[in-house]
C-alpha cells in the first residue's frame, strides 16, 4: 500500500487549527429561524434541539424531513445553492472548489437509507442516574431517512486523494457558527470514507426533495452507520489529513469513559479517548409511552425501533416482567431484499413490534435488540454511565400502569 | 449490480445435500491420533476436543500450534499433501479441480493474523445457570494465530465466480467424518468470501509452519472475525450456492435462541434462526484463575483477551468488586499500526493486564470490552441463556480468595 508523502505534495494549506468564529455577535441572532413542527419535542430552542414524540418514530420506515430530529449548535444557516460553493484541501493536490452544479455532474445520484442518531439518544435515562452535560434527549434523536446525492469516494477520486491510505482521515466542516464559539468540524477515517460499501454521501435531497434548511440545505455528509455528529451539515470544507480533526466536535465532546471518570479528572483524558464513531446496537421501546395505563388484560401492541452501525438487526426481544421472561418481537420493516447478502449496510432501521392479547398491567415492558454479530444490549444504564451521556443503548424500560 | 443467472450455467453438479459418511465403521476409528500436547484440557477424548489453560492464553500474543485448541468432530484425518486436491463446483462453469501446487501457484502467499474462537468458548458459565448441549468449555477454545496462505477472493476470482452478487454463498466441505454422521460443511456469504479487506485465505500455514494434522492438514479455510466452526479444516470441497448450506453445523448446529426455546420447541425454528457468523466483542479474564488464592492487600495482576470480529477494542475495564467500581486496563499487544486505519481489520485478539498494588481479597474479578462501535458485553450469563450453550460474551468473573 503505497504511503502518502506529504512532503511531496505541494499543498497550499492544511486546516489543521479550528476555524474560531469571526463574528461573535452572529452567535445569538436567532431572528431568521425556519418554521418547525409544532408537535416537536423541544428540548433547546436557541440552539434548536428538538426531537420526534415516540408514537410518531414507528408510524413510518422513513422519517417524514419535517418529523426528523433536529440537532443544532447555533442559528440555522440561510444559504443560497445558486451561489454555493465548497472546497476540498488539505492533503489535495491542487485543492479544488466546487459548485452544486460541478458536484451533481460528476457522478450520477445515487440513493442511500440510513438512519441518522444522535450519539446523546437516550441521554435522559443516563441523567436519571447521575448528572450528565449535553442537551436532554429521550428516544427520538433519531429518524430514518432516504438521501440523495453523490459518493464522498468519487469526489475525493475526482481530487486523486489516496483512497487505499489507512492513515488519512478525511474531515467535514460545516459553516454553522456554534455556541461552542467555533465552526462544526469533524472527521471519519479513510476506510470508511473510501468504502465503497460505506455508503458515505454527499447528499443535498432527504426523502426526495432538497435538504431543509434544518438539516443542512444545500449540502450534508451522510455517514451511515456512524454517530449523527459525523454527518456535518452546510458543508463547506472537506480536508485530507493525516490523523483527525481537531475540532472539538471530534476531539473532545463525543468520547466514552468508565463511570469513575468525571468533570475533574476528565481533561488529561480526552486525547486517550477514542472519537465516537459507529453505533452500537440500539432498541428502544416507542408504544407504549412512558408511564402509559393500559387496562389490566386487555390487548395492546409493544412497536419500537432497532439498529446496529449496519449490521442486520436479527432479533428484537420483549419482556412484559422487567427482563425476566422474553418474547421474539415480529420484524415488520428491514432495509430491503437485494442488500441482504451484505451483512454489513443494514443501514435503517428495524421496526418492529409484539402483538399482547393480555397486557398484564401493571409491568415494565423492556425490549433488546440482536445484531447478525450476536451483538446485544447491556442490561443497565448505570452501569455504562459515562460524563457526557453518550452511547446509551441499556435496555430500554418502559412502566405501564393499570 | 449483475445477478447470477442460474440457468445459463453448465453446472455438472451443484452439492446441495449432505454427503453422508459411507464408512460408518470408521466414526470410531480413532487408532491413528496425532500426539498432543500433554497440558490441554481436555473437554472430550473421542472426538478430541481440547483447550489451553487460561494462563497459557496471555503468555504470548500468537499461541503456539501445539497448544491451540482443538475442536475435532471425528477422527483426524491423515492426508498426504502431494496426493491432495480439492474441488471448485456449484455456480462454476466450469468446475474446476486444485492441487496444492496448483494453489500456491495461483497467487502470492499472504500471512493474516486472526483469532480462531469455537462459539461454545465459555460455554460451562452457561451451563451452571441450566443445562445446555454442547462440549464443555470454558474460556480456552479460542487461540490467535499466523496463517499463510491465498485469498479465497483469488480462487473464486480464477474460477471466474462473480464477486458481486450478494445473493450467493460459498461452501466449504472438508473430509472429516463426523460423529454426526455427516462430512464437515458449512458457508459464508459471498460478501465476506469475496471482500478484500474480509482477509478470508484457503491456508496451508499456522504460525510459520505447514498446518498439523489436528489444525487441518494440508488445506484449511480461515474465516477471521467468523466464528471458528466456518474455519473448515482438511478443506475438500468449495461449492458456490444461490443459499446457505443446509449441512448440519450451518442449518442446525450453531443458532442461537432465546432462553424460552426448548429442545422440545426448537425444531421448528431452526431454520427461522440466522446462522451464527461474526463473533461479539467478548473478553475473559485469564489471570488470576478461578479460585486461586491471593493474600489479601498484595500484589497481583490481572491478565486477559478481548475480540470483537475485527472491530478494534477500545477499552477493557476491570472491577475488583463484582461491577461495582471499574478500571480501565493496560491493552499489551493489539494488531499491528499499520492496519489501524481499518477500524474493521482488528483480527487478532487485544491482551491486556490490570497491575493491582493490593489486591482486595476475597473478592470477585469481571472484566469487560468495548469496540470502536461502543458495543460491549451484557453483565449476566443467564439473560443470555440459549440452549445450545453458544456466543456466551457475559461479563467473565473470577472469584479470588483471600
């Protein structure tokens, strides 16, 4: 495998330092905010941060764009694609800039389901256990979405990049000016990034139509199978570099410590830190709700929702008795037929459900999920309690009263 | 994506049934065993099937061949490379037959470094929580080695397989006679078979040295990040099918189910059950052992493995005190850097040691593994009871004594 020399390539500047935002005072204007959902739950509304009620998630396999979760750092960018442009530099030799008309006629569109997550699902059950930072997320960070666009491997074939380095990684950086006070930056290393069967995108349509403005118009990374945080939106600059990005977004704020580890010992420990990157294997319970009565005996269905960083979902298990009886859950709906022989672009979600004749109320319902790896779900989220609530995928508990 | 047209081929034969032993008299002929090494556990004698002790696991990173576990289903097969060939059939037109020679000439010899674990390993934590089927391990069937060898991907590529489909499979039959009365077969899918960077190999080396008889001489397949049963020694036949096999330790053998299933009602859903494939993150602690002694307030060190199909292990965690409180242990030896790119090519296992200043005995030792995914194992064995006793990756405990 032939090594890149970067001494040898004439590369006009690398971005290796965080782009700090210019203009400070942008950071609070929040007057051109887009219309939203009214039915959203809306855990920050400057940034907005809002995510999907339950019920709402497994009424459809894809995610309606105006459903789907929302997950931003500071005002929602306006842009015009008329205007837009991109840039890809770094380890690129020339750097090149691109127009949405240069990047719609380089290869053909293709379109890829995945479901986008924010590593922070589920935060609120790690909460309940311990205090954690970050905005307070139940199940519906996440959704299920069709995206259109071009190949991120073509484009960086089109730039010559080195598709076969394992030691470069390849950088996003939107123009959001987050409240963090920096532009959104992050990174996904070059074998995921030049995978083929990795299906990483440079998409500008969602469920068929052009971005919204909420989720990146004109331009986003899709990385599926990867944490929410990888796939930046109102892209802007793509970089070739020889180790990750040092944006904070993917050198500090989403890892995974031992419960041990808190705010006072946490800084040394950063840079030891793997950045978060593929999912792990998830369920959650979305019927019934929280704290829902349904009648002692009577009939009720248990639907929820299942994934595994593209790995098939081969089981989904319900328990009606807090884990110690389990059923198998029907699979309703799978990433489709002609993908199966690839075990590894599962790339939505499962949904799936269990029929109940007699819901024996009161209970705690719980639901795992069983990847094709044998992968399942850890029993308790105090147990994986982490600082910054990250990565929780514990059983999912549900009380159902009578 | 082009599909296999099934109809268009000249297939003399496609092998869809299991070939029944036809000697039944030699199920017991088990007069011509190799020597083995004296200190393996010895979990069955007739078939033999032996592991390494625990403390024998983390004192190298490769395991020596005469101390690798051993997972026999009849008698070892004496074979005389220079009169070996093996066959190519199936989907193949033509079928095609191979020597040794023919083979090494093919392509150049590559080395992959991976892990072979039976899916029984650690089976016995299942078993004392309710009787399961099945040889009795415990942590030792599992062992990482050095195989020499051709890609299967040159093989199938020669017989001018087509690579891309994802709806074929390919089987792999060997010559032992199975006490199940049946020859050894099994399949993976195509996408694993024909991945470059799936590091599948038709291997005819182990550690430096042509196979010995007990590991598969002269030709074995070696399936990294599989579970070992898909690594089919004394390899005679490679068949392409448009599905599974349907020989017994694909079709029935290695499943899992969940605790409610039965002998009684297991029947009629085998073949509702995926084939077990890739392995789960899983770890086990190998020093100290199981009710070994250890002063109260000395020292001592605790020494492990860690897995996970290839995915890289980010963190081993070590509780003194059953889960209560963790530790973040030292990984000693892990894949070489310059496949660290390929966050899915970790193949070998991670030894790692938790060096402890005073050892706070009696007291109970668990240890646990995260992947680069943040999947890591479920804490008990008995939420993952399943009753063939297989892909046991609970939480590993050591009871220490003061």
């Amino acid at each position: 495998m032939p090594e890149v020399k970067v001494e040898e390539l004439k590369v006009e500047e690398v971005k290796v330092e965080e782009v700090k935002v210019e203009k400070e005072k942008l950071l609070g204007d929040y007057s051109k905010e887009p219309q939203r959902w009214p039915l959203f739950v809306v855990n920050a509304e400057q940034p907005f941060n809002a995510e999907t009620p339950p019920q709402e998630l497994v009424k459809e396999f894809f995610t309606p764009t105006e459903k789907f979760y929302v997950r931003s750092h500071g005002p929602a960018p306006d842009l015009n694609a008329g205007q837009f442009c991109f840039h890809i530099g770094g380890l690129v030799d020339p750097p090149k800039a691109m127009t949405m008309q240069d990047l719609q006629a380089l290869a053909p569109k293709v379109t890829v389901d995945a479901v986008l997550m924010c590593a922070g699902n589920r935060r609120n059950e790690l909460k309940a256990v311990k205090p954690v930072k970050g905005v307070g997320w139940e199940l519906g960070a996440i959704g299920n979405g069709s995206w259109g666009g071009v190949p991120l491997r073509e484009v960086l074939r089109h730039c010559k990049v080195d598709l076969d380095s394992p030691h470069l990684h390849v950088e996003f950086v939107g123009v959001e000016d987050c409240e963090e006070k920096t532009k959104y930056g992050s990174s996904i290393p070059m074998c995921k990034a030049a995978d083929p069967k990795g299906d990483v995108l440079l998409a500008w349509e969602m469920n068929g139509k052009p971005l919204t403005r909420d989720h990146g118009y004109p331009l986003r990374v899709v990385v599926p199978g990867y944490i929410g945080a990888r796939s930046v939106k109102w892209l802007k600059h793509i970089n070739i570099l020889d180790r990750e990005s040092v944006y904070f977004f993917q050198s500090r704020d989403y890892k995974l410590f031992i419960p041990s580890v808190g705010w006072d010992t946490v800084e040394e420990l950063w840079d030891l830190a793997p950045a978060l990157a593929e999912l792990a294997v998830q369920s959650a319970i979305c019927e019934p709700l929280a704290n829902q009565v349904i009648p002692t005996g009577t009939a009720a269905t248990v639907k929820g929702y299942a994934l595994s960083n593209g790995h098939r979902i081969t089981r989904v298990d319900v328990s009606l008795d807090d884990g110690a009886n389990w059923q198998v859950a029907e699979i309703l709906h799978q990433d489709s037929r002609e993908k199966k022989g690839f075990e590894s672009r599962y790339w939505s979600w499962s949904l799936w459900q269990l029929r109940v004749d007699k819901f024996p109320s009161p209970c705690t319902v719980v639901c795992r999920a069983w990847d094709i790896a044998s992968n399942t779900q850890p029993e308790n989220a105090k147990n994986i309690w982490n600082l910054r609530g990250v990565m929780n995928n514990a059983w999912h508990r549900v009380k159902v009263s009578a």
